[in-house]
C-alpha cells in the first residue's frame, strides 16, 4: 500500500512533521506545514500551540502571542500554550501578564511536570529574572530528583545569584547523576576552581574531551592548571589539543566582518573613524559600551569587578601581588603572562580591548 500523501494527512500527522521540522531547525519549513493544516483545521489547540512555539522560534513575538492565546479561547487551561504565551509576554516586556501564566500552570497542578517546569524557569532565568527561576528549577528537581538537567539549571541559576556553595552542590549532584553531561562537569570544574581546589577542578575540566569543549574557559582552565600543577612547559604536547580549542574557539573575523564592525563603530559615534587600530580589535564586533559605562566583569579567580574599564582593570591590578604598577604596565604584565601560557596575544594598549580580548580567549568573563 502506498503512504499517504500530505493531502490526507491527519492534524496529528501534520503537527508532528511540523515538530520534527522544529528540532531540526528548520522553522520555515515547520511554519509552512503548520500553516497548511490550519487551513485545514482552523480551530486545532496542538496545531495553534505548535504555530505559537515556532513564531516564537522565529522571533515573531506578536504573532506568537496570538496563536498561544487563540490556543487558550479553546482550552484556558492547556500548560503548554499557558507557558508560550508567558514567555512570549516577558519578551515584549508585559511581566505581570507573564507571572500570572505562569502561576495559572501551578494553579492547575502541573507543578510535577518537569519538562513543564524546565521551560518556564529557563523563559525566565534567559530575563535574567533569576529568583522566579530558581523557583521553577526548584519545583524540576522535586518533580523528578533524577534529572541531571533540572539539578544543572538550579546550579546555575545559583551561581548567577551568587550562592556558590548551593551551586556546587547540584552541580555535582548534575554530575553523579548523568557524568556523560559536559555542560554539568564544566560548571563543577569552574567551581572547583573558584574555590581555589585546583586538583579536583582539573580532574573534572580534563573529563571532557578537547573536541567537545565550547567555552574558552574551560579550555584556559586546563591549560592553566595543567601547566601549574604539573609543571609542563608552553609547548607541551599534552597542551597542544586545548591550545587548538583555545584558537578555533577565538577565530578572528574576515576583513568584511571588520570592516562592517568599523562602520557601524565610527556611524554610532563610538570611535572616531580615523583610528584603524582600535577598530579593527573589534573582532567583529561593535564595542559593549563607551568607556564610562557600568560593566561587570568576573575574574579567573571568581572575583567581580564593577563600574568602567579603567576602573575595573584598576580594580584587577590593586588585587593583584604588585598593586603599586601603573595600570598601563598591569596591563602589559598580564598580556605577557597569558602569551606566555597561551600562545595568544592579548591588547596592552587600551583597557576595553584588553578586556574584551581576554575575555575572547577565556581568562575572565564580562557579564555586562
């Protein structure tokens, strides 16, 4: 017997292609089926929930919200349409409409729920609304205390709010429970070493094979404590594997991607056009800010600076064990040291960008 031809599909059928699509990535091709089947089936809860994940996919907010709430005319207490709809509402910034989605989904007893609770915590942490989302992590791991992906939300969401000791706790526990899970050693091992446990830290981050590392830091770390604590020269072959990572992890942008960066850098008033040097350690990018503005930025060690660059750098060198070097020669000091540890040279020349360059290469992190 021949498969049937979409013509004759069922709802469930289409919802399902149209779900496959999705995971694939493919949200065009997903839209265009889901678009079909509602011609078909105007009035369907699944297809219009389905449309509302993908608009949402797409980044298509108000049209989003629409399917979600067309979705609950039909049923008002369908959670996964009460979720979308949330989601959808902290992104176009109506919080209070989105806390009350999401409380609807409690009232209604899916509480036990854990994909449920997983999604509307991470909807919220991606806000940075952290103390709902700890709430909803909380709910995940007491739905099902054998998800190694609910104990690594809630320790990070911890670690965003600064309770350490809690997120060292689950991300451990993340790690016993699913130790294939690189995402829960990495953040294990990058809390090891903010402790200052330096052996257990480089146990964990070495698990994980160089070809499967995604953070720089992960990589930096390893080379750091390796070199450290077992005395290995810079051009080790036992380095060389992270080394590669640290590289293709930090690739430089084409000339058209600097060149764009230095035109939209210089129209934006952020430097002045005539400064080809500054412009082109954009790396691709527009520069976070002027120097003036706020930023954070949180040390190799763990600690937090905060306020400008200059401000924070001098931060970093009155940390540092010679407080009393001028900024400028910090700056050069610690440009050689990670050259030397690396391979990769970082910016001297203006705080901004050696910031931002160790940061591209994993030595410290800039949250805002």
């Amino acid at each position: 017997m021949s498969q049937m031809t979409p013509e004759f599909w069922s709802g469930e059928r289409y919802d399902a292609e149209a779900q496959r699509l999705y995971e694939a990535g493919d949200y065009d091709g997903a839209l265009r089926v889901l678009r079909h089947a509602l011609v078909l089936s105007p009035d369907s809860v699944e297809l219009l929930v389905s449309l509302g994940y993908t608009r949402l996919a797409r980044e298509e907010y108000p049209w989003a919200r629409g399917a979600f709430e067309k979705a609950l005319t039909h049923e008002s207490g369908h959670e996964e349409a009460l979720a979308g709809l949330g989601e959808v509402l902290l992104k176009l910034g109506e919080r209070a409409r989105a806390f009350l989605a999401f409380e609807r989904i409690l009232e209604l007893s899916f509480d036990d729920d854990l994909e449920l609770m997983l999604c509307v915590g991470r909807s919220l942490l991606r806000e940075g609304l952290l103390e709902r989302a700890e709430r909803f992590f909380r709910l995940a791991v007491a739905a099902d205390g054998e998800s190694a992906e609910a104990a690594l939300d809630l320790a990070y969401v911890l670690y965003r709010r600064a309770d350490s000791e809690g997120a060292l706790d689950w991300a451990r526990d993340a790690v016993h429970l699913a130790p294939e899970l690189e995402e829960a050693r990495a953040l294990y091992g990058n809390l090891l070493y903010e402790k200052g446990e330096f052996g257990a830290s480089l146990a964990q981050l070495e698990r994980i094979p160089p070809g499967r590392i995604t953070d720089p830091l992960v990589a930096w770390r390893i080379v750091e404590l390796t070199r450290r604590l077992r005395d290995l020269p810079a051009d080790s072959s036992q380095l060389l594997p992270y080394l590669v990572m640290l590289d293709e992890l930090s690739v430089d942008p084409s000339p058209e991607e600097r060149l764009i960066a230095e035109v939209e850098a210089s129209q934006a008033g952020l430097l002045p056009a005539t400064d080809v040097r500054n412009q082109l350690d954009l790396f691709g990018r527009p520069p976070i800010q002027v120097s003036g503005g706020l930023h954070r930025v949180r040390g190799a060690d763990g600690a937090v600076y905060e306020g400008d660059w200059t401000g924070i750098v001098r931060a970093m060198r009155d940390r540092s064990a010679d407080p009393s070097v001028s900024v400028a020669d910090f700056m050069r000091g610690e440009a050689k040291r990670l050259l030397d540890l690396t391979g990769v040279r970082v910016s001297s020349e203006d705080p901004r960008i050696f910031l931002e360059e160790s940061a591209r290469i994993g030595a410290l992190e800039i949250e805002c």
